[in-house]
C-alpha cells in the first residue's frame, strides 16, 4: 500500500496577495460577530445587514482564493501567521493551511452560511421568545452568535494544526451551545445547549489526549511535521491516536455513542439547525479524519472502529427516525444518519475519504434545504413542529414544498439528483471491500438506504399530503392554523439550496471532478477490490430498496389516515425507536446518576467529614479546656500567644542545632 | 531604591495615609485608588525592566537585619515572581473599583477596609519578591494579620469562625516550614561552617544533601504550602472563608494569596530539595489529581454561590500541582501562568458572582433563575469568566490549561488523563450554574422577591423592562462594567496573544528544572 503520497505532495510557503491575506477569511465574520456583540440597541437597526455581510463577503475571498489556486501546481499552502503557545520543544503556531480539502470547505460554509444568515433576516424577524428590548435585539444577537460560529468554524478547517484545528472545535461547540440555548427562557433550551456542550466535550477530551499523544511521540503538533513523520509512530500509538480522534469525532458529529445531544439540539431556532446542525459543525468529524488520513491510512484498526462507528450510526439514526412525529427531530436524526454514511465513507481509508467529503458537500445543500424548508413549515405554522398536525400543505406553501421535494428527493437518492451519486458512491466502495466486511458494511449501507426512504417518504406524506388535520385544530395558545407561504427572503435560499439538491451530485462526479481536485490534499482514490457484488448491480440494488421503503411509508401513512393522537399500542421496535433506542436512558443510568450521587454524597462528606476531623484537630491543638474560645474571643492577644509560641520554637530550635 | 522596593513600600505608605485621612469616606477611597493605580504604574515598569534572558533574580537589593543568623532582607524577583506581582498590582484596582459601594458591617468604615487591602498588597509583594528564606517565612506569617481582620472584621455572620479557622490553618503551617526551614540553616552549618537563609546559597547547599535530610526539610515546606494552596484534604478553610469573607477579600484570597503556596512549590521546595521532590512527586501528584476530581465534584454539588468559587479553585489548584511536579517545562510554564490566569479568571468569576449577590441579597444558588432576561450585559460577564474558568479554547485558562496537560502527559500519562476528566466536570459545574442562574424564565425567590418592592407587581416579566419604573434589578452600571472589561480584554488577549507572559516565565521555569536537575521528556526539534 502506499503510505506517504504527501511526501510527493510537498506544503509550499502561502504566495500572492491573496494566499497572504486568508486570515481576513476569518477576520470578517469575527468582527461581525464583535460589533454585533458589543454594539448594544444602536446596532438593531442594521445588525442583521452586518451579519450578512461579513459572511457573504468571506464567500466572495473564498471564491477569488479557490479560484487563484485552480491553477496551482503545488495547491497545498501554508500561511505561517504567529507563534500562539511557544514553550521549549513545543512550537504551536497559528497559521493557516490552504489545499483543497480545507477550500471546498471553506466555501461550503460561507456559501450555506450566507444563504442561511438571509433566510435568518426573515425567519427571525419576528421572534416572539425573547422579551428584553423587542425582537431587534433578539435578532441582531442572533446574527452575532452565527457570525462567531462562522468564524470558529473556518478556524476549524483552515487552521494548520491539530492545536488551531482544536481551537475552531471548541469554538464552534461554544457557538452551537449559544445557539441552541437563544430562547433562554425555554427551561428545555438551556438543558439542550448544557447537554451538547458537555457531550461534545467528552469527545474533545479524546482529541485533546490525541494531540497530546502526538507530541509526546513526534514533539509536534502540526500538520505538515505530523503527517511527514507519521511513519515512525508505532502501531499501537497510531491505533490509540485514531481511536481518541475518533472518539472527538464521535461527539462533534453525534455518532454512537455520543449521539444523544443532536436531536435535542434542535431547541435551537432552525436556521441554526440547517447551518450548525446539518450541513457544517456536525460535518467537523468527517473533516478531522479525512484531515488526519495519513494517519488513518497507517493505522487498519483504526479505520475499521471509524467504519463500525459509521456502519452503526447509520441505522440507528434511520431506525429513530421513523419513529418520530416532530419534523425537526426526524431531519436531526435523519442527520445522524447521513453522518453515519460520510464516517463510514471515510473509515474505508483511500478507497472513501474522497467519497465522504462528496456526501458531505451534497448534504449540505439538501439537508440544509430541507432544515430551511422545515423552518418555512412551521413559520407558517404558528411554530407546530408535530407532523400529525399537518396534511394537505402543498397547497399552501407551493415553493417551499417543491424545494423540499427536490431536497427529499435528493437525499433519499431518486437517480440523477446529489444524493444518488454521493451515497451510491459510497454503499459501492462499502461493498468494494471484499470478505466480511463487504457484506456486513455494504449491507448496512444498503439497507440505510432503504430505511431513509421510508421516514422520509412519512415525513413528505405527513407533511404535505393528505387531509388538512389542522383545521379543526389550534395551537397551545388557543390560535388557529393560518398557513402561508414564506416571504422571498427565505424562499430565494430554499431555491437556490434545491438547484445545489438537483446538480451537486452530477457537478462534482461528472468527470471526477471533485475527486480529482481533493486528491493532492487526499491522495488517489483507491479502487475498490473485487467486491462482493458486481459494480452494475449496486446502483439497482440502491434504488430498488429506496423504491421499497418508499412504497412501505405510503403503505403505512399515505393509504391510511394519520390519527392526530399518537398511537399508544405500538409494538416493542417502534417504542424502542421512540426512546431513542434507550440512548438517554443509558446515558442517565451509567453516567448522570452516578456522578450526581458521588457529587451529593462527597458534599456531604466534605462538610461532616474532612472539616469534621479538621475541626477536632484545630480544638484539640487550640487548647486542652477553651482554647479555642479564646482563639475567637480577641485575635491580638491570641496572636501574641502565636508569635511568642513561635518565637520560642525558634529559639529552641537554634539551641538544639547549637548555634551560636 | 528598585523598583521592587517601591512596590513593596507604595502600597504601605498608601495604608497609611488611608488609615491617617481624617476625611469623608469618599476621599480615603480615592486615595486607596490613587495609591493602587500608582502602583499598578509602576509593576508596568518593572515588567517593562525585566529581561527574561537575564540572571536568575533581578530587581534585587538587600539590607542587613540579624547579621548574627545571616538573615538579610534581601528582595529579588524571576519571571514567576514578576508575573504574581504583576497580578496583584493589576487586581488591586478592580477589587477597590468593586467594593466601593459594598456594604459594611455596622462601625467599619471604607477607610479602613481599603487601608488594610493596601496593607495586603504590600505584603504579598513582599512575599513573592523576598529571596531569604527566614525573611520569606516572616512575611508567610505576617500576611496573615491584615487577612484575619478583612475576613474577621469585615465579612458575613460567621465570619469569626472562618477568620480563626484560616489564621490556624496557615499559621499552623508557617510553624511547620520554619521548622523546615531551621533544619536548612543548621545543614548548612555543618556543611559550610557558615549559617544563612539566603535562598541561592541554601539551594547550593541542599541540594547535595543526603536524601533522607531533604524528606523532611520538603515536608515540612510541603505542609505549609499545600494548605495555602489548597491541596485536598488541607482545604476546609478555604469554603468557609469564601462564604464568610467580602467578595473583594476573596479575590485576593483565591487570586494571590493561595498562589504564595504553588510559589512556594516552584520557588522554595523544587530547587532546595530537589531529590525529595522527585522523590515524593507520586505523593503530590495523587493529591493534585484527587484535588482536581474532588474539587470539580464539589463544584458541581454545592448549593451556595460563593462556597462554589471556592471548590472551582481547589480544582484548579490540582491542575497547578499535576504542573508543577510532572518536571517538564511545558507543565511547569503551564502551571506558572495558571497561577496568573486563574486569577484573571476566578477574579472575574468570583466579581461576576459578587455582582449577582449583591442583586439578588442571597448567596443561594436556587434564589436564583432566568437572570440573563433581566440583566443581560451581567449574563455575558458570568458566561466570559465561566468559559474561562472551564478552559475554553481562546481564553486565557486554556493556554495554562493546555500546556500542564500537554506537558504532564509524556512523564505522567496516568494522571493526566485522570485529570483529563476534570476537562469534563469543568464544563459540568460551569455551564450547570449558569443554566440555574441566568437561564430559563425569571424565577427564584432574590429575584421575585426584589421584583415585589414597593410600587412593583408580582409579575416576574416587570422584571424584563430595563429601565422601566419597576425594573428593581439593574443591569450592570459604568462602575462594574469599568471593574470588568479590563478582565475581559485580559481573559482573550491572553489567550490568543499569550506570548510575552511566556516568554517571561519560561527562562525562570528551565532555571527551576535545572536547579532540579531534570530534563525534559520531549526534547526540542532541530530546525523544521
């Protein structure tokens, strides 16, 4: 196999104006962020013009950049900006690392993130949630929470090391955490944006201990030293460091184990679901791998867990997913799902981590169409998240069900739209791999396929088909339904995220595009063994299970009528599937409850126990009647009692050395 | 006079003038200000003097006080040294700003309070800028008094039994080190012929001593600085002088006044006795990782506002300790500027809490909730210092944070990923307060019940109007804003740009490890 394809692919100095001057990528969004921030009520007027524009203008630099490069021979560039953390043997700069694989990311976050902050200047122009100051206040932090999580993010990708790389992961965790928490008034909210913070913190521990693992065995920690030397690490330390990057993954991207914050995420206003939620932040662990791919491609232990991982996340999300009523939490773990796909693309090593990235790219576009879609739904909706209130609203709101039909479309792989290329790509080189893992990962790829065409089926018939249900209904406050569609603000972003549903996929493979262009970043696609299935049948395969699951929800939803109520009988599965397949329970059995129990009891301990003993001591060194009494009662006297007691320890302890 | 000197006798002469002013209240405190301000001026300069690639200790003077035991009062700083003092000089101001519309107890004026924090300063300063050994325990010892009267004097209801209980505690300990500290002098005797406390030559010394001798001259050390910088289970005093003491005295409790205990670590117990050190690091290590797990569970668990800050810092004295006796430079130059950003960061936080208390009348956690709705500006500033002080990327705690564990790692793997979990419960015990406190609808009985004056209504939404006739509970005022944003630029600045305080500490650092005489683990890279 070959190891080191970077060593072919040297990193050049950063050269040209525009090489130089990337830092202003992540500049802009963070003084929007600072303004908007800092600003106070004088900013309500023009904070979300400023918040758009940052963005929208770090999209122009990362298309002018991305542009400049096309022609680069040597297209993978450092920019050294200062030394952040110089102690001896460690050297942790901060810099910048321009290559493809950090480009095509940066646009993708500026791209959907500047459709998202416009679709934001709608959807938020009315918030009810927060009272203080009137809902421009609201907005223009809002705008300030998404302009600070922009820029964490393009720290994320674009920093040159683990430590910088490190920096953007916790940044962006502090942002989601902000987001998912904006309706601070909502008791759920805040226990939301806790649970994600310090769920992904777990993870963060496991790519902390990474980082400090590489530099106790190379003295580095960044990129262009690490991945040259890679090859000296052992197999073990090359296994351990996999692994606990994996482990960061696993709590960025809400993979099993640490997946239960995700769905509960969506506390957050939804276009934070569409951008932080679905197309990017949540995306972080797909990046850290393919990032780290020289080391994963030594390491074969290492990218089976990250395939496993993958192969089991992706049918826990589906399985959830159909279980689910409420149309926010259904995409969250349709999310999880399609995550699942891209770790277990990239667990496949050269043969997938071109592939995970390509179903990256594409769902982001129809996952953050279909979040904006949702959140046009229930903004016509009196904010209704439950599906069983719906029916019948295509009529309604004809823009945003056509856009939500191409996302749908795209997503559960209708041939010739994104999701087909991306996902069919990655269930081929799933089954490419030969053996057992062929069938078992190839497999659970196909039947994921199959499962995300039903619940996705559901949610569409739920959703826009069938009888109005909502009619004779009214919402918590005694409202009734009045749907609409969407002002143009918010429906021009769902249009031009559909045509990226429609064309991605065909764009970026036709002529290998993308592959081709990650591969100085990536290495060479490696094509798949002999598979265990022949080539031609996969795609056949893929859509015929797609049909099947399609035709089972309409068996189940769109033939029969969808009671308001929730069924109660259901059987064991679907109750499972319910309870999140028992994630949070488990999460409260082995780890919450044990460790309020041990923080209620050591309290306890601490006030009657250490002190306890503590102050027994102090009362019986204090004195043998009332010392401490008298302690208490005058300190100047005591503390002439003290001084002479020390005074006389010090003479006599002159006396007894003998001097002078 | 160095400039040490002056910042030692600044301060004192500003207690006294304080104390001496026969004048409204309002002009001993801008006297108090005005002597703080002077001296944060002058530590500027004194930084500004300092040159990292110089001698060991710089600034130095020395004045013979009992010739007949070589003891001299001898001052001079390092890096490490440089920094704390910096620190002091640099809080000072802010805590003076804060407490200057705290409430006293009955009879006990400004005045006074101010004169005795100036009193503190001088000797603090003192205490880190002092290079003889007997002269060092002299001042442990002293800066006890000013603190027994501002927790004993000035504090909350029990504020008796915490003054006394403090005082025992450190005092107790100062015994214990001077003991230590005569078994050096008569080592040296026997040694040299000659008797001294000056700290370079007894680390000459000592340093050749047989391994028995420096146990017991390290435990005894040991003892004294592991209850000032509360290393579980030496920590009782400290909750309880945080829930007793004025929020202003406990920001230079937490902030410099336990630091003098890891200095203690780094400047007195490394270099004199460097094989004990070694020795009994597992010892210090057991005690630091426990202190970080412990301290972030108490967190987590406790019920009062101010006895959490207290258990926030007994974890972090943890992280402090893993630093200090892992012997890597990274850990060590990690666990030196904790000690700087922990005050930076627990000074905020515990300013931050002050501001909470001093609105809603109640230290209990559950008096409160939904506080960011009405007070905003003051929900940001909890959230700043809270980040901090959970070591988010960025801030200025992550860079200390980061390098202790990174450094740590090589030589003492196992108990940095045990501490590695206090990562975890940091964000646990930080966030979990702030949800109580600042987020969800407005509710708890300081804030309802502030609502309910006279003229308001029960209706915790009148609370929301800034401003508005019935707002009871203010947002944050130009005084507290001022007392908090230079924290906040520091909190940042720090953490993106911490390399001029680096570069400081680290020369001091590689001069500890060498007087230990260990290596470190990672060696640094030829050119790349």
């Amino acid at each position: 196999m070959t190891t080191s394809f970077l060593a072919a692919e040297p990193v050049r100095a950063a050269a040209g104006v525009l090489q130089s001057n990337a830092w202003v990528l992540i500049a802009l969004p963070l003084l929007g962020a600072a303004v908007l921030l800092l600003v106070g009520r004088r900013g309500n007027a023009w904070g979300h013009v400023l918040g758009c524009a940052t963005v929208l203008a770090a999209f122009g630099y990362g298309l002018a950049l991305f542009a400049s490069a096309l022609g680069d021979p040597h297209p993978v560039r450092d920019l050294y900006l200062f030394s952040w953390i110089p102690v001896n043997a460690l050297q942790v700069d901060f810099g910048l690392r321009l290559d493809p694989l950090s480009l095509v990311f940066v646009l993708l976050i500026t791209g959907v993130g500047s459709l998202i902050h416009i679709y934001s200047i709608g959807y938020m122009a009315h918030d009810q949630q927060g009272r203080t100051g009137g809902a421009n206040t609201e907005r223009r932090r809002f705008f300030g929470y998404l302009n600070l999580f922009v820029a964490a993010m393009l720290v994320l990708v674009l920093g040159n090391g683990f430590v910088t790389l490190y920096l953007g992961w916790e940044g962006v965790g502090l942002a989601s955490y902000l987001l998912i928490g904006f309706w601070q008034r909502r008791r759920t909210a805040g226990a939301a944006a806790t649970k994600a913070f310090v769920m992904n913190r777990i993870g963060d521990v496991g790519l902390a201990l990474a980082i400090f693992l590489l530099f106790a065995k190379l003295g580095t920690t960044q990129y262009t030293e690490v991945f040259a030397r890679a090859d000296e690490l052992s197999s073990g330390v090359l296994l351990a460091i996999t692994l606990l990057l994996l482990l960061g993954a696993c709590g960025k991207s809400g993979q099993v184990p640490l997946q239960a914050w995700l769905p509960d995420a969506m506390e957050g206003p939804t276009p934070v679901s569409a951008l932080i939620h679905a197309a990017t932040m949540v995306t972080a662990g797909v990046y850290l791998i393919a990032r780290a791919n020289p080391l994963y491609t030594l390491s074969e232990g290492g990218q089976l867990a990250v395939t496993i991982v993958g192969a089991v996340t992706l049918l826990v999300g589906c399985v959830i997913g159909c279980a689910y009523d409420d149309i926010k939490k259904v995409l969250a773990y349709s999310t999880v799902s399609q995550i699942g796909y891209m770790i277990l693309a990239v667990g496949l090593g050269p043969a997938g981590y071109a592939l995970g990235i390509m179903h990256l790219l594409t769902h982001g576009f129809f996952k953050a169409g279909l979040f904006l879609g949702a959140g046009s739904v229930m903004h016509g909706m009196n904010d209704e998240v439950d599906m069983r209130r719906y029916g019948g609203l295509y009529r309604y709101m004809p823009i945003t069900f056509v856009t939500f039909a191409l996302g749908y479309l795209a997503l559960i792989g209708f041939p010739f739209l994104s999701g087909y290329y991306s996902k069919d790509a990655i269930i081929e080189a799933a089954f490419g791999q030969g053996s057992w893992q062929g069938w078992v990962f190839g497999g659970a790829a196909a039947l994921g396929a199959g499962l995300t065409a039903f619940y996705m089926t559901r949610l569409v018939l739920m959703t826009f088909f069938g009888p109005r249900r909502w009619e004779n209904l009214t919402t918590a406050d005694g409202e009734k339904y009045h749907p609409h569609e969407s002002p143009a603000v918010m429906t021009v972003p769902m249009i031009l995220l559909a045509v990226g549903s429609v064309g991605a996929g065909a764009f970026f493979t036709f002529g290998e595009r993308l592959v081709g262009y990650l591969t100085p970043a990536l290495g060479e696609l490696e094509e798949g063994h002999a598979g265990v299935l022949p080539h031609v049948l996969i795609p056949v395969l893929t859509v015929g299970l797609s049909a099947l699951g399609a035709l089972a929800a309409w068996l189940f939803v769109g033939r029969r009528r969808v009671e308001v109520a929730r069924p109660q009988r259901v059987s064991p599965v679907v109750r499972a599937a319910r309870a999140d397949l028992y994630g949070n329970a488990i999460n409260r059995a082995l780890v919450v409850r044990p460790t309020d129990g041990l923080a209620r009891g050591l309290v306890t301990v601490d006030s009657r126990g250490v002190d306890g003993a503590v102050d027994g001591l102090a009362g019986f060194l204090g004195a043998a009647s009332h010392g401490l009494r008298r302690w208490q009662s005058g300190f100047v006297r005591s503390y002439a009692l003290s001084m002479f007691t020390g005074g006389v320890l010090l003479v006599a302890a002159m006396l007894a050395v003998g001097m002078p | 006079m160095t400039l040490l000197l002056a910042l030692i006798l600044v301060p004192l002469v500003g207690a006294v003038v304080v104390g001496l002013l026969r004048g409204t209240d309002r002009a001993a405190k801008l006297t108090a200000l005005a002597f703080s301000l002077a001296e944060l001026v002058i530590a500027a300069a004194a930084w500004g003097g300092y040159d990292p690639a110089g001698p060991r200790m710089q600034l130095t003077s020395s004045v013979e006080w009992i010739p007949a035991f070589g003891i001299e009062l001898s001052f001079g700083v390092d890096g490490i040294a440089l920094v704390m003092i910096a620190v002091i000089a640099l809080l000072m101001p802010l805590v003076l700003g804060f407490s200057w519309g705290e409430r006293l107890p009955r009879g006990r004026t400004h005045g006074g309070f101010f004169s005795l924090l100036l009193v503190e300063q001088a000797l603090t300063v003192a205490v880190f800028a002092a290079t003889d050994v007997f002269v060092f325990y002299v001042l442990f010892e002293i800066m006890l008094i000013p603190m027994y009267f501002l927790i004993g004097g000035y504090g909350g209801p029990r504020r008796r039994y915490a003054a006394v209980k403090f005082f025992l505690y450190s005092f107790l300990g100062g015994l214990i080190m001077l003991a230590s500290a005569l078994g050096a002098y008569a080592y040296a005797v026997e040694v040299t012929g000659q008797g001294t406390f000056d700290w370079a030559t007894l680390t000459r010394v000592l340093g050749q001593a047989p391994t028995s001798v420096q146990v017991w001259i390290f435990l005894g050390f040991f003892l004294a600085f592991a209850i000032k910088a509360p290393l579980v289970p030496f920590h009782t005093w400290l909750p309880d002088a945080t829930e007793q003491a004025p929020i202003g005295v406990v920001v230079i409790v937490v902030g410099v006044l336990d630091k003098v205990g890891t200095f203690g670590f780094l400047r007195y117990s490394l270099p004199l006795t460097p094989e004990a050190s070694q020795l009994l690091a597992p010892l210090v290590l057991v005690l630091a990782v426990i202190g970080v797990l412990y301290g972030s569970l108490q967190a987590y668990g406790q019920t009062d506002l101010k006895r959490f800050l207290a258990y926030v810092s007994i974890a972090h004295f943890g992280f402090m300790a893993l630093g200090i006796f892992a012997f890597s430079t990274q850990a060590m130059v990690g666990a030196a500027s904790y000690m700087v950003n922990h005050s930076i960061a627990t000074g905020m936080l515990v300013l931050v809490v002050g501001l909470i208390i001093a609105r809603g009348g109640s230290t209990r956690i559950a008096d409160y909730g939904g506080m960011s709705g009405v007070t905003p500006l003051l929900g940001g500033m909890l959230l700043v210092a809270g980040l901090s002080t959970l070591s988010l990327p960025g801030t200025n705690s992550f860079v200390s944070e980061f390098l202790v564990l990174i450094g740590s790692f090589p030589t003492r793997p196992v108990y940095t990923i045990l501490a590695t979990v206090g990562m975890i419960l940091a964000a646990v015990y930080v966030l979990w307060l702030y949800q109580r406190v600042m987020q969800g609808p407005v509710s708890g009985d300081a804030l309802v019940g502030a609502a309910k004056g006279p003229g308001a209504t029960a209706d915790p939404n009148t609370l929301s109007r800034p401003g508005g006739r019935h707002a009871v509970i203010g947002d944050l005022g130009p005084r507290e804003l001022g007392v908090l944003a230079p924290l906040v630029v520091l909190v940042i600045g720090l953490g993106i740009y911490p390399e001029p305080m680096l570069d400081v500490i680290t020369p001091s650092v590689e001069a500890t490890m060498s007087e230990v005489g260990v290596t470190d683990p990672v060696a640094p890279q030829g050119g790349n």
